[in-house]
C-alpha cells in the first residue's frame, strides 16, 4: 500500500479510534506506571509493570527523556522498584542517574514537565525513607518547604487532583476530592493514592477503573486517563478545515459537552474547567453550525492582558489565549450587542500574544516541548483574526525550520511537527507551496502510524497518538489541496 493510499484508508479509523478510545491512543508512562507499583501493589498486572520497568531503563541507568526531562521518571520508578524489593544493578544503576540528573538540575533549573517543584522532592524523600539514608539531595534551589506543607496540611488544589499521589499518606480517603465514575484527576496514580496500599471492597468504582486501566497497556499504565472533549474537538477543527467530509468526522462531536457558552467545559470528565477546551468546544461547534454560540464562560478567566486556563491558577498559556483571541473575534464578527467589549478583548489578547512572540518568531507553551505546536496554534488564530506582523514572523520561522528531506522538528523531523508546520502554512496568506509539497511527501512516505517521540507535556512527556494521527491526515489532505 503506498503513502497515500495509506493515509486515506485511515481517516474513518483515527476518527473510530478518536471516539471508541477516550484514553487517546497514548503509550505507557514510566511516571505513572512506577506510582501504581508503590501504591497499589495489589493490584491486577503488577508483575508486569514491575517487568516494564525493569525493560525500560536506558543504556545510561536513566528512564524515559532527553536531558533533565528524564528526572522524574527516573525517580518514579527507582522508587517503585525499591518499593517492590527489587534491588541490584538496575537500582544501582538508576540512584546513580538520579543523582548525575539532579546535579544537572542545579545547573539548568528543574525540568519543563508539571509541577517538577513538588513531584521531584516528593520522589526523592520517598527514595531516601525507602533506603534508610539520605542516598539522594536535593539542589539547593529547590526548597522542600512547599511539599512539607503539602504532606502536613493535606489537598488544597482547588483546581485538579491530578497529582494527589504525590500527598502521602493523608491522600488515601481523602474528602477533599471527589472520585468521578470511579476517577480521581484524570489519574491512575491519583486514583490508587486515593484507595491506599490495601486491596479494597470486591465492586469498589475506584478498584474496578484501575484494573480496567491496566488491562489496557497490560499492566502498565499512560500518563493520563483522558482528555477526550480536548482530543475529539481539535481534531474535528483540523479535520474540517482540511476539507474532510462533514458526516465523516461527525461522530466526534457526538456525546461532547452542550451548553458550553454558558457552563464552560473541561478537557474531559472529572478534569476541571479551562478556557482552552470551552474555546475548542465552541470552535468546533461553530464550524458545524456556521455560528458561534455567545463565549459567556470565558470571561471568568479574564485577566486584562490575557486569559487564564484555569481559576484561580496563574502561568498564563500563550496557546489557551490562542483559542480564546479566535473565540472572541469569531463571535464579534456576528455583531452581537456588547461588540466593543468583544473587539476590546480580542485586541488585547493579540498584544498579549504579539508580546509573547519569541524573537525568531516562534511560541513556545508549557503544554509542548516544540515551539511548532504553539506557532501553529497561535499562528492559525491570528489568521483567522487578519492579525498579520506577528504571522509574518511566524511564517518565516517555520519556513526556515524546514529540514533537507521536506520535515520540521527540533531533534530531528517527526510526523507531529511536519504536521502542524504544513497545517500553518496551508492556513494563511502566501505562496507557500513549495514547502507544504515538502512536507506532504514526508508525511507521505512515513505514514500516520510511525512511533511518535513525546513532545506533550504531563507528569512526564507523552504522545496523544491518535490526535496526532488526525493532524497528519489534515495536513496531508490540506496540502494537496
């Protein structure tokens, strides 16, 4: 079968995978998967997450990233495998890499995945506790003092559990969250910290999830149980702007939150509310209906020179502020009653985006290792919004980025990243065929299927594999176009 043949024959599948597959198709998590061995060793598949591990380590005694991203992961399984009485070479091996990436950290600042502040001094003081002895120390930039209180005081995040694994002892039982369906955070490890070490009641909705979940990956687990309404709604947007058949891509919209205008919505069921999923809910909708329904929801994150994803967490996100600018312009564009509240919105979130601008035209986000991710998603709204000297420089960035055989990524080509460059460059003014054609016989010749490196950022890195699988196919497909 070649290229082209392929990429057309699994269109209606990525969307049946999209649909039949909340979970997105993501590979195991080092991170996770070594949470679940020290948390819940009675649960179903341990054996084989402990044989994961075991397989998983690098040549260098590291898990799982390039450069400091690997210290996390690291730490997560050293301690899972000590926590599971496994020792010798691959133990040592590991303590050794933990402490050569440590001693990194202290000379390149702590690694660009979530809350790296908590987890990495949450790790380390489990692995010391589990040794007996102070094996590992922290860099004298990190201050313990946060997750100190974190374990003394117990859960306050008033956003997300996410990471409640990270609590200790006071996570098990803990009132301060409320599992869903069984769910605590969109988390396996969340989940297990929150039933504890002991086995629970036969038909507990907690137990039956996680056994569910590591039946998927056969014991091991990713990194994240969802984010379904995120995935199903981007994709469509790209898919439709691609050119794809309406009632081919409309399953993915079926079953999506309603209302979103008024409610908001989250990036799946049990996550909490943010303005970039409400955003690409209403986007999607609007490009089904030809009308964008009132974004009364995203006023709430509102925060004068941008928006926030979250309430009431700060670290603004250059790619949220993307959606919402598209959001506001497209309903200001219907010439609703308060317009001018809409225009003066909109203007500000351009400057705040034209602010946010790296020098050689690129966006960088904390949700995404590359910078092709954000230029996309930040270039594509500033399109749609006829925003141009910041598109300018963004368009010439990825022209130059462009690789020899026709791919764009920052270690080397990937199908992700030539993805989002063609889509940009099909998306805005100018003759840039040339290099959409170079970037389309890539994509072309590697297929939707090849491994994909993860660039996303959680706990550890990931690859939503299945949304990714619907970028190639939109670019593919816009490119020929």
């Amino acid at each position: 079968m070649t290229g082209i043949d392929a990429l057309n024959d699994t269109t209606g599948q990525v969307v049946a995978d999209l649909v039949a597959d909340p979970g997105g198709g993501l590979y195991p998590s080092v991170y996770e998967t070594g949470r679940l061995v020290s948390l819940a060793p009675w649960l179903a598949g341990h054996d084989r997450r402990i044989e994961f591990l075991l397989s998983a380590q690098q040549p260098d005694g590291a898990w799982s990233g390039p450069g400091t991203v690997a210290l996390v992961p690291t730490l997560s399984a050293v301690e899972a495998l000590l926590a599971a009485g496994q020792g010798g070479a691959v133990v040592d091996q590991g303590l050794a890499a933990a402490t050569r990436l440590l001693a990194e950290v202290e000379r390149d600042g702590l690694p660009e995945t979530l809350i790296p502040f908590l987890i990495v001094p949450a790790l380390v003081a489990d692995i010391n506790a589990r040794l007996g002895h102070e094996r590992l120390v922290l860099p004298e930039s990190l201050d313990p003092a946060a997750l100190t209180a974190l374990r003394t005081d117990g859960w306050r995040n008033p956003v997300s559990a996410f990471y409640l694994e990270i609590v200790g002892p006071a996570a098990v039982g803990s009132a301060a969250v409320t599992p869903v369906n069984g769910v605590i955070g969109c988390s396996a490890a969340a989940t297990a910290a929150w039933l504890g070490p002991e086995a629970p009641a036969p038909g507990d909705a907690s137990a039956d999830f996680l056994v569910r979940t590591q039946s998927l990956l056969d014991g091991p687990v990713a990194g994240l149980t969802s984010m379904t309404y995120f995935e199903r709604a981007w994709s469509y947007r790209v898919l439709a702007a691609a050119g794809e058949e309406p009632e081919a891509i409309a399953p993915l919209l079926a079953g999506l939150p309603g209302d979103v205008g008024r409610t908001g919505a989250p990036s799946a069921p049990g996550a909490a509310a943010d303005s970039e999923s409400a955003a690409l809910l209403l986007l999607a909708e609007a490009d089904r209906t030809g009308e964008m329904a009132e974004p009364q929801c995203l006023w709430e994150y509102d925060r004068d020179t941008h928006f926030l994803t979250t309430v009431p967490v700060g670290a603004p996100s250059v790619i949220s502020n993307a959606r919402v600018l598209e959001v506001l312009d497209r309903y200001r564009r219907q010439d609703p009653p308060d317009a001018d509240r809409y225009a003066d919105a909109v203007a500000r979130v351009a400057r705040y985006l034209a602010e946010n601008q790296r020098p050689d035209g690129a966006w960088h986000d904390r949700w995404h290792v590359s910078p092709y991710y954000a230029t996309f998603s930040c270039g594509a709204a500033l399109s749609a919004a006829g925003i141009g000297e910041p598109l300018d420089r963004a368009v010439a960035m990825v022209r130059a980025g462009q690789h020899a055989d026709g791919s764009w990524g920052v270690r080397g080509g990937t199908a992700e990243e030539t993805a989002y460059a063609v889509l940009l460059l099909a998306s805005v003014p100018g003759d840039h065929q040339d290099a959409i054609a170079g970037g389309v016989a890539h994509l072309e010749r590697i297929g939707t299927t090849a491994p994909h490196p993860p660039l996303w950022v959680g706990k550890d890195l990931y690859a939503p594999v299945n949304l990714i699988r619907a970028a190639v196919l939109a670019a593919t497909k816009a490119g020929r176009r």
